[in-house]
C-alpha cells in the first residue's frame, strides 16, 4: 500500500520536504554569516491549500523536435528560495544576516518538523488499528 496516494499522508510528506529544505536554507544564512554582502534567504511558505492540492510539484515537458528524440520529463524545484529584505542591521560589510533570527527561525522549524512526524505516526498507528493490525 502507497501511503503517499492518501491525501493527508502526501500533505505531511511535503510539509516534511518542505521543513528539511527550510532547515538546508537557514543553515546556510548561518555559515555565510561572515560573507561580505550577503543576504540571507528562506523559503516562501507554503500555503495550506496548495499543501492539500500538492502543487509546487512539477515537472516540464521538453520539446521533442526529432523523432529520434526520447520524451521525458525535467523535474522542477519544488520550493523556491526568496531573498529577505535587506534589515536595518547590516555590517559595514553589507552582510544582514541576524544569527538570532535564524536561530529561532531553525527552532520553529525543528519544533514542526518534530509536530508533522508525531502527526504521521499517530496516523500510522490508527491505520493499524483500523485494519486489525495492532
């Protein structure tokens, strides 16, 4: 059985997916925290109803121009990168990224991680039971 068919189990797939890139982007803004002219980043966030809808999640079409060509597909990030507006605090450097920010940015992120896997189990669980498996 794919539990990635079932609705909720896709939504917390990719509510995980979306909190490890998260976690990949913040870590980053921290280690070039002494990078002259840096702007930290973070990931646009996303929406409950494209969470249920699943979209984000692409793929493009190439073109098939010959018919020696194969068709196929070119998946597409599914979450983008934005910069941050640049703060009011900045080094001389032009460097703004915030190391408290970021850090409690990393903790929100660990704490709902941490929330959506709980949730996932919990979920697994109660499929066992319904099914007589427990």
């Amino acid at each position: 059985m794919d539990l990635n068919k079932l609705p909720l189990f896709a939504a917390l797939t990719r509510k995980m997916q979306w909190l490890n890139e998260r976690q990949r982007v913040l870590a980053q803004n921290i280690a070039n925290i002494d990078t002259p002219g840096y702007r930290p980043m973070d990931l646009k966030q996303l929406s409950f109803a494209d969470l249920v809808k699943g979209s984000g999640e692409g793929s493009l079409k190439p073109a098939v121009t010959e018919p020696g060509h194969i068709p196929g597909t070119i998946p597409v990030k599914a979450f983008r990168e934005q910069k941050q507006p640049r703060g009011f605090e900045a080094s001389p450097t032009g460097n703004s990224v915030k190391v408290e920010d970021e850090l409690v940015k990393l903790g929100e992120t660990q704490i709902d991680y941490n929330t959506t896997a709980n949730l996932y189990s919990k979920q697994i669980n109660m499929l066992k039971v319904v099914l007589g498996k427990r």
